[in-house]
C-alpha cells in the first residue's frame, strides 16, 4: 500500500533536518519501489520558507490543504523554540499526528512533538545539546547517546545527520528490512567519518 509522507516546514528550519530524510524517502520510491510513497512538504501558508542557512523551498501545501498523511515528519533547528509557539503549527501536528499510522521527528524537532502534547510518557531523543532541555519539561524519558528512538508510533531522531539514520530505518520498519539495505547501497550511505570517537558531552 502507498504511503504518504508529509514533511513539516517552518521559516528558519534545519537543512539537513528535512532534506536528508527527503532524500533517503524520494529516492526509495524513485529507485527502489516506485509504488512505496509519496513525499510532500507543508508549510502554514505553503509557498516559499527560508531555512536556518539560507536556503529557500518551495513547499507543496499549506496546512489548510494538505492532504492526510500516513508519517508525519518534524524537523528542527533553533527556529523550533520559536515555532513552537505557534499555535497553527502545533494545531496541524496533533491533528496530522492524529490521522497518522506513524510521527517522527529529527534533531529539535522533539519539542514541538513535546508542545503537541505527544511525547508525555513516551521514550524519546533529541540533539545532545539539547537532551537537558527535553528532560527538564519532565514529562519525556530521554535517551541519550541512540540515534534514534522507537516508541510505537512516535519516533525522535538525535541531531541533524540523525534523520538520515532515522528515515532508513523507517523504510526497513514500515517496508522492508531488504529494501531498506537496497536504498542503504544506492545512495552509498557507509559513514566513515575523518573524525571518530569524539566524547559526548558530560550533559547527554
């Protein structure tokens, strides 16, 4: 069955939050199975947004018309602690969330899932600098040092390259694990970075 993925945009969001997951999801349905998904990206208004480094995207829908989706994904940046009081956004993601099978979030994306009211009592992550914030609303269980968590049907990925992580793990959740390592070879994603076994901070 087709699924529909809506990917939340915000004026200031992270790149990398949103477009590494958009690029793991849309070339698995444009490479791997051509029936497997269709990708959107909403917006309040749709149109033009402005991300955190400058980058402009044109998004697909606004909240008014956007249609249902079966995976909700939030992204994050600093805009987030900005957005988050932003009554229309918050409102599309309890009710996206609501029609959903499945939410997800990258980097600080978590807290806008925290002010819609879907992580109380739930297992979730965040980027490291800002595991103390997520912990200090109280009601979150923080995991620190995963990649990503999975709690049923909400899922929170840590920092920014985290939503790659995340997204390809969803494609082996909701897909299949196979095509999941097919999309992994096409796209070439074997992390090996210049710089390894950095310490985490004490605060994560």
């Amino acid at each position: 069955m087709k699924r529909s993925i809506a990917i939340l945009m915000f004026e200031g969001v992270e790149e990398l939050d949103f477009a590494g997951p958009w690029e793991m999801l849309t070339f698995f349905k444009l490479q791997v199975d051509p029936d497997a998904c269709d990708v959107f990206l909403v917006s309040e208004h749709g149109g033009e947004i402005k991300c955190a480094k400058g980058l402009r995207v044109l998004t697909d829908y606004s909240y008014e018309n956007a249609p249902k989706a079966d995976i909700l994904l939030v992204p994050g940046g600093e805009a987030v602690f900005t957005e988050e009081n932003n009554a229309c956004t918050i409102r599309y993601i309890q009710q996206a969330s609501e029609a959903a099978d499945i939410t997800t979030s990258v980097c600080t994306g978590a807290f806008l899932l925290a002010k819609a009211d879907l992580l109380k009592g739930r297992r979730a992550t965040t980027h490291w600098y800002f595991l103390d914030r997520l912990r200090a609303l109280g009601t979150v269980t923080v995991v620190a040092g995963e990649r990503f968590v999975d709690d049923g049907n909400i899922i929170t990925s840590a920092g920014v390259s985290a939503g790659i992580d995340m997204a390809l793990y969803l494609v082996g959740r909701v897909w299949s694990p196979e095509q999941a390592r097919t999309l992994q070879k096409g796209v070439e994603y074997f992390p090996d970075p210049p710089y390894q076994n950095i310490p985490i901070p004490p605060s994560a």
